[in-house]
C-alpha cells in the first residue's frame, strides 16, 4: 500500500494501528473535495450562463462560509451542519447584492465586458478585505483563532469515516436533482433557459429576465457559501481559502463547458479526483517534492481543455467523437 | 549624513511610481489600446523580479571570482562580498543590470505568450482566466523552488548602485528608474500613434471589421502580449534590484494584478498620460496610507491593511459606474494634418 499523503491538509492523522482501513483515505479525499469543487463550479457555471460574466468573487462566497462555520464552532458553540441553512442565506445575499448593486447598473450602462470583470475583481477584494476584519474582531472579542483555523473535529463520524464523506456527495446530488427538476418542470426553470437562450426574446414573451438573472446569482452564492462551511469541516480555514481555490473552480467550469449544469458536475469531480490522486500518485513515482506543486494541476487542465476541446468535455457530441475514431483508424 | 523623512517619503515615492508607471503603461496597451483583459498582469511581474532575484547576484559572483557552492543557501554571505566587488567596478555593475533587464523581458514575454497560447482564439472573457489562473502558477513555483528566489525565505540582490556614494544610492536609483520609466513612456506613445497602434484600436472596436480588412488578429494580440509582458517584467525586475531582495510571496494579485488596473482605469484607458496620471494618484495615495497607518492603528480594532482593501475596492468600483472614461478620456488619434500630408507630396513630387 503507498504511504498515505494527504495533499492538501497535513493535520489529518487516520485511523491507523488496529483499525483496517477499508477505503483508501485518498479516494475519500477526492471524493469529499470533488464534491465541494462541483458545489463551486455549479454555481459558477450558473452565473456565467445567466449573466456571461465569469465572476472572479467566487471563491470568496465560500470564505464567507467558512467564518459562518467557524462562528457557529467556536462562538455559539454549535455544530456547523446546523448553520448551513445561514451560511447559503448570507452568502446568496452577498452574491445577489453583486449583481443587483454593481453589475445590474453596469450592464445597464453599456459597460465594456472588461469592466464587468473588474468589478467582480473589486468585489473580490472588497469582501476580502471585510472578511478579514471580521475575522479580526472575532478574535478580538471572543479570544477565537481565525486564522488557519482547524474544525475538523467537529465533524461527526460514521461508520469510521468523517461526516463529510456522505454528506458532500449527498448535497451534490440533492443540488443537482434540484435544479434538474427546476429547469426541465417548471415554469420558472423553462423561462431560465428561455433566458439563457435568447435573453432578449424571452423579454419580449414577457419573462423577467432580471427575476431570472438575480435567482441565478442568489443560487449561485449560497452553494458557494454551502460549500466553504463544508470545506472547513476538512482543511484549515483562512480568509484566502476561497480566493486560492478561484484557478480550481474556473478549471472546473470550463472542463464541463461553462455553459452546462451537468458539465459542472463532471468537471468538479474530474478537477478533484485529478487535484487530489494525480498529486498522490506522481509524488509517489518521482517524489513528495511535487506535493507542493498542486495547485499547478488546475493549470494544466486549463491549458489542455482549451487546447482541445474549448467548449468543454459536455461539447464533444457523438459526431466530433466519431470523426476522432474515423481520423484514427484512417491514420493507421 | 541622513536625509530628512520627508525627502526620503519622496525619493521611495518617486521610485515606486516608476516601476508602476511601467507596469501600469503595460497593461494600458494591453487592454486600454488592444482590449485584452489581462487578469494576470501578476505574472509577468513576477517572472521579471525572479529573474532579478536569481540571475545578477549569480553572474556578479561569477565574474568577481566569488566562489559560489549554493547561491541560495550562502545567499547574504556571497551578496555581501558581490556588493563589496562592486563598489570599485561600476562598468562590471551596469553591464550586469543591463543583462538582467533583457533577461527579465525576454523571461515575462515568453511567460506572457505561453501563458495566452492556450486561449489567444477564445472570447476575452476565457483569455482573462486562463491569464488569471496562469499567473496563480508562477507564485506556486516560486514558493516551492528555492533555487530560483529562495522559495520561503526569499533571496537578496545584489546592489547594482554599489558604486555609487551610499548617501546618494537611493536618490540615484530614482532618478535612473524615473529615466527608463519615461524612456517607456515616450516608446508607448510612439507605438500606439504608429499604424500598428491604430491596428490595435481598430481591432479593440471591431475584430470583426478589422480581420475583413485583412489584419491577422490572434496574430497581433499575441504581439501585444508579448511586448506587454515584457515591458512587465522589466518593471518587476526593476522593483527587485531597487528594493533588494525578492521574495515569492510578495508577488500576489492583489498588489500586481489589481492596483495596476486601479490605475488604468482611473487615469483613463487608451490615454497614456491619463494613465501616468492615474498611477501618479493611486501611489501617492497608497504611499501616504502606509506612511500614516501608525495613527490610524489605535483607532481601529482590526490592522489598517484591509481597510486599505475595502477602500480601494470601493473607489474602484465608483469610478467605473460614474467615470468609467477615468481622469483623461481617450483622444482621437493623432493623424498628421491635410496641408502637412500635401506638403510632402509636393516635396516627393519635385525630387
């Protein structure tokens, strides 16, 4: 069996000695932070579809999160499970107050696509620099570490694995279904892909595309708020937590197309699993020096998606696939 | 003798606003004149300070005769006796910083081009992040792999101004870096009023109308990140032999990627000298925040930093709701005059 490394969090010890490890802690691993990366990109991938702006404040919708389960934790002494529900509330209304004060009255005004960006850039660091008073002040009146901070232990546990390892899998899938059946049985979800269609014509059949835009945005923010209370139950919290995974969720989004829910879906996983057992498994043929290098991986897949398949993995339909195997068999 | 504070403020300010004027002249011409949003500004920033953090100290010791065994680990110990050999050696000092700065661009254009390569036929909006993710890549390397910058610790540069009198050192740099931040000035006016400029505009307006008149425009968007990237990295590498020392961490987005946007779109894209305006108020302002931070602290019940964020996140914000053409609105391009134009066709017709 290879030594276990555990990439991205060296304070996790598993349960060795007696205990027989009946799943590999790698595949939990990518499993638990696949999941959290979908949660992430999905929201991602909604706000593009909707508004065509790749919003560079995503990552910092999860951060806020964080300091919601790390508030509920250490200050109100509660589980942070219990503090989802505030944790995708308060998160929403920031990602909805985004759009609705700064990027509403931009598009409004004809702004070049450039400045829609900067503005989510701005945003960014506006938030980041709240955050980190608040994290400030939270230390200051209630003597709480808020910087680097471990919430590990408060998971629960199951079956001799960590909370996490169910309950991510089982909000992606809850995500995923609800969306499913918003989009394709109900008359809101069809207005939203009218609107992600045509946005202009869907205004003239009379659907508020502005309603649908600002849902989009609400949703978006909350699973990233959801996803960063998860994430702290997993690896030590810090303002920066979100904005350092941003390269993750945009190769995430863009693996599964970025205009396609389900792409999200694929891409978060595909991004997690590749982040978390091509780290383990390259370290363990040319050595743990390449652990660091990480984040790098993100890149790559970047590079590689736009390289080949631009409009993502959800694009390449049966025809370009029967073309590849045709320009194949013909080459040999 | 010591200079008085505020001289010393002064002299600091001037230098700063060069290495951004550079930077920030950079970016103007990717995105104010080529309309390329180039979210990792960052990055070829930080390719020029490496390349400043790893090569003059090297080359100096090498021509000295300093034996070098690990130049990281004895990093003070051989920058010390470089510095030391070069207080008598002047030519040898500038011979070596000038290797360093073509170094340093040809390092950033080359970042800049493999960087963009992935997306240079994709809308702005993938070219933006995949720049933006690319640039999160350099820091990772230059964190985790000492011998390039020292990873965590950081290395020393050599003094390149070693030569000069120690009370005149910092005055000096200024006033050199000031030089080549206008030398960069002036071939940035030169270039966008040249038809290469007036190809950049037509294509930021139109890529449809300009690639039907035939302009290659995958082709010239690549051109332009490769100059803008290396007119990064020279003001990175300029940043990292004026300051001394360069460490990995130093170089986030924030401080790279963002503030020189601050300034772009505060002075007014598509106006050079808006711009040097734009980077003339931003540093200043950003100067006089750090140099009054001490009186702010016990006021406050968390550190002034983030403040400083929130507040810059917000100025920015308003000046692109309300004066998105920033301080210095674009200008008509400058076109020679009819009677000029005939003139010369006088001139060629009679010889």
């Amino acid at each position: 069996m290879p030594p276990f490394i555990s990439p991205t969090d060296a304070l996790y010890c598993p349960t060795f000695g007696g205990v027989v490890e009946l799943l590999d802690p790698l595949f939990r691993d990518a499993i638990i932070y696949g999941g959290l990366l979908t949660l992430l990109s999905t929201g991602l991938t909604l706000t593009y579809m909707t508004t065509k702006v790749p919003n560079f404040a995503h990552g910092t919708f999860a951060t806020v999160g964080t300091y919601v389960s790390l508030t509920a934790a250490r200050v109100w002494n509660q589980s942070p499970y219990l503090l989802l529900p505030l944790s995708f509330f308060l998160s929403a209304l920031i990602a909805l107050a985004l759009y609705i004060i700064i990027l509403r009255p931009l598009i409004r005004r004809r702004s070049s696509f450039a400045f829609l960006m900067v503005a989510t850039l701005a945003f960014d660091l506006l938030l980041l620099g709240m955050l980190n008073v608040y994290a400030d002040l939270l230390s200051r009146a209630f003597k709480v570490t808020s910087r680097y901070f471990v919430l590990r232990f408060e998971d629960f546990r199951f079956a001799d694995q960590p909370g996490l390892f169910y309950v991510t899998p089982i909000a992606v899938l809850a995500t995923i279904v609800a969306i499913h059946i918003a989009l394709t049985r109900t008359k809101f979800g069809v207005a939203m892909r009218a609107t992600v269609e045509n946005p202009a014509l869907s205004g003239v059949v009379g659907i508020n595309v502005n309603l649908v835009y600002a849902v989009s945005w609400f949703i978006a923010g909350g699973l990233g708020g959801v996803s960063g209370s998860l994430l702290t139950l997993w690896i030590a919290g810090n303002p920066d937590v979100g904005p350092s995974m941003l390269p993750s969720i945009f190769a995430s989004s863009i693996v599964g197309g970025f205009l396609n829910i389900y792409g999200a879906v694929l891409g978060g996983y595909l991004v997690g699993i590749a982040e978390i057992l091509g780290t383990s498994y390259f370290a363990h043929w040319v050595g743990s020096f390449v652990i660091a290098y990480r984040p790098l991986i993100p890149l790559f897949i970047i590079g590689i998606t736009l390289l080949l398949a631009p409009a993502g993995l959800t694009a390449i339909g049966k025809h370009s696939l029967a073309r590849l195997v045709r320009r194949l068999v013909a080459s040999k | 003798m010591s200079l008085p504070s505020e001289l010393i403020f002064i002299i600091d300010l001037i230098a700063l606003y060069a290495v951004y004027l550079i930077i920030s002249i950079s970016l103007n011409l990717e995105y104010g004149y080529a309309g390329i949003p180039n979210f990792g500004k960052m990055l070829a920033v930080a390719g020029g300070a490496f390349v400043a953090g790893s090569l003059p100290g090297r080359l100096a010791a090498y021509s000295l005769g300093i034996p070098v065994e690990d130049y990281v680990r004895d990093n003070v110990i051989i920058v010390t006796q470089v510095n030391v050999g070069l207080r008598n050696n002047a030519s040898l000092a500038m011979l070596i910083s000038l290797a360093t700065l073509v170094a340093a661009a040809g390092v950033g254009g080359a970042l800049g081009f493999v960087a963009s390569y992935p997306a240079r036929r994709l809308r702005e909006d993938y070219l933006a992040i995949t720049l933006l993710a690319m640039a999160e890549g350099i820091r990772v390397i230059g964190y985790n792999y000492p011998p390039l910058v020292g990873g965590t610790l950081g290395v020393q540069v050599a003094d390149m101004l070693a030569w000069v009198i120690p009370e005149f050192r910092y005055p000096v740099a200024s006033v050199l870096l000031f030089a080549i931040a206008t030398i960069v000035l002036i071939y940035m006016h030169l270039t966008v009023n040249s038809p290469l400029g007036r190809t950049l505009r037509a294509i930021r307006d139109s890529e449809i109308a300009a690639a039907t008149l035939g302009k290659d425009i995958v082709r010239m968007r690549m051109q332009v990140l490769v100059i803008g990237s290396a007119l990064g990295a020279l003001g990175g590498a300029l940043y990292g032999l004026y300051a001394g020392g360069v460490i990995a961490t130093a170089y986030d987005r924030v401080s790279w990627t963002f503030w020189p946007w601050v300034m772009v779109v505060l002075g007014g894209a598509a106006n050079n000298i808006g711009v040097a305006m734009g980077t003339l108020v931003f540093v200043t302002f950003r100067k006089l925040i750090t140099f009054y931070k001490g009186v702010l602290t016990p006021y406050l019940p968390f550190d002034v930093v983030w403040l400083d964020l929130i507040l810059l996140g917000i100025v920015l914000i308003l000046v692109l709701m309300y004066r998105p053409q920033g301080l210095l609105p674009e200008k008509p391009i400058f076109t020679i005059s009819r009677d000029e134009i005939q003139k010369m066709a006088k001139a060629r017709a009679a010889t």
